[in-house]
C-alpha cells in the first residue's frame, strides 16, 4: 500500500462550479459549512461549459479566493484543471496568489479536461497534443513556482528570463494531483511524478464508488511507477483520491470505504451523481456537508 501524509482518510466536498456554485458567495457559504463540519477539502471543477448546459459558469480561482477569505483551515484546490486549455504564466501565477491568500491551502489538480472546453472554442482536440501541453506546462509551472528566473523553448511554450514573484507559500510548491480515466495507464504514470492520483473510472460513473480490486490495481500499477522512477523503494507519501455519495447512516459508511482504504485510498471526496437534476443546487449539497464526513 502507498505512504500516505495521515493515518486513515481525509475527505474532501466536490462540487462543479456551474449553476448555484456559479456565485463566490455560494462558494464561500460551502467552505465554511465544510470547515466547520469536519471535511479536510474543498473542490471546484475547472470548467467552461459542460455538456453544453445553458447556466452560469464562475471561474474556479474566483470561487476559491472566496473560498480562503472565509475559511482558515480547509485545504483548496481545482478538480481538476485542464492545463492545455490555459497558458502556464498566468495559471501558476493565480496558484500562487491563492496558495498566499490561503496561507499555503492550495492543492492542484491537473489533467487533460473536458473535449467540449475545447472545441467549443475552437482550440486543438487532439489527445496528444493535449497530453503534450500538459507535460510542457506542468514542467513550467513547477519551475515558475520557484520564483527563479525561467527560460524555456518548448515545443508549445516559451519563457526568456522571466521570474514569478512571489513564490507559492508551499515549498518547493502546492502538490500536483493528477486525473485521468482508469484503467488507461498513461495518466498514473504521469501522476507517479507526483504527489497524488485522482482517478476516475471507466467502470463508475461520477458520484458512485469504484470498484476495490481496480483501486486496489492502481495503486499497486502507480507503486511500480514511482519505484521505477525513484530507482527504488517509494518512501515520499503519495495520495489515492477516490470519491462518490457515502452512505450517512451508521456503520454503512465503514462497508464502503473501509475496502477502498485498506485497498490504498487515502481521500474520500464526496461527489453528487452526475446523473441526478440537483448536481449544482446548493440546498442538497449543504444539506450533505453539515451532515459531516463519512465516519469510517
């Protein structure tokens, strides 16, 4: 089983930033409903649309400034961001301002994003292009953070002697979650490099729990990853995100989670379905975070 930061799980309140989550305000009122409950997380999605839904949209780094402004504790972060859809400069630069705001809260995550934030705008589809840009940014945004001068020639980016100040609070920078569909290999070697995997899955859909066996085969595939990068034994903890609707009801939470921990998971993040009416409605979404965390 992977190292985590924490013995047993944190848990963490996802929540899409469309429709109520669409106002800062709102936002905010969740951040602080979830802090008080006990939840070690926030997440916003990182979205422009989705499935071409007609309702508000909020950036995510507004949502989360407001976020931090009106919490003192809870960690905060995007699930997940699209890296190509955005240039490095100006990402690491609103992480960076955020991880200060928050007195070093940020989590960041990464991955390829949704294909309609991209062609509805007329940008690149291309898998592999996309995959390319974010590998090339997420190296740039590892070197911005250091607040030392950059130069780079890449094939998609460029920097000449450019250093961003001021640095992340988190040092040497927030940590980098990657995202991706299971069983596709590609995203958990790139999360392997690393500090966490927030993985979806093929077989279960956003908001129902996956199945153990294949968290229990991520995990053990992303170990040999990250010993084979590291020459050796992993050793630096590394977090396994899993998430869906946990039960509330005594004891039924330990049923689900329970062998999804001892499988490797080191968060539970609660998700709504995506398949239910109320997916971006505030009333059951605070309902479930007073309710507190999953008691495993």
């Amino acid at each position: 089983m992977l190292e985590a930061q924490h013995s047993g799980v944190r848990t963490s309140i996802n929540i899409p930033n469309f429709g109520d989550f669409a106002d800062p305000r709102t936002v905010a009122s969740v951040a602080v409903a979830a802090e008080q409950a006990g939840w070690d997380a926030l997440f916003v999605w990182d979205h422009l649309t989705h499935d071409r839904r007609r309702r508000p949209f909020g950036d995510p780094w507004m949502l989360l400034t407001a976020a931090a402004l009106a919490t003192t504790r809870i960690r905060l972060g995007t699930m997940v961001t699209p890296v190509a859809r955005r240039r490095p400069q100006q990402l690491a630069r609103q992480v960076a301002t955020l991880d200060n705001l928050s007195g070093g809260r940020v989590i960041f995550g990464a991955g390829l994003g949704d294909r309609d934030d991209f062609a509805g705008f007329g940008e690149p589809t291309d898998p592999r292009v996309l995959a390319e840009r974010l590998d090339e940014g997420l190296d740039l945004l590892e070197r911005y953070w250091t607040g030392e001068p950059v130069t780079h020639q890449g094939r998609h980016y460029r920097a000449d002697d450019v250093a961003l100040l001021p640095a992340p609070v988190q040092r040497p920078r927030p940590p980098i979650w990657i995202a991706g569909f299971w069983p596709r290999r590609r995203p958990m070697r790139r999360a392997a490099r690393y500090e966490g995997a927030a993985p979806l899955f093929i077989s279960a859909t956003h908001g129902h729990a996956p199945p153990v066996d294949e968290v229990r085969d991520l995990v053990a595939y992303v170990r040999e990853e990250r010993e084979a990068l590291q020459g050796g034994p992993a050793t630096e903890p590394f977090e396994i995100v899993v998430g869906g609707v946990s039960p509330t009801r005594p004891g039924e939470a330990s049923e689900v989670l329970g062998p999804l921990i001892e499988a490797g998971a080191t968060w539970w993040d609660e998700r709504q379905r995506m398949d239910r009416d109320d997916l971006d409605r505030l009333a059951p979404t605070l309902a479930r975070v007073e309710q507190g965390p999953p008691a495993v």
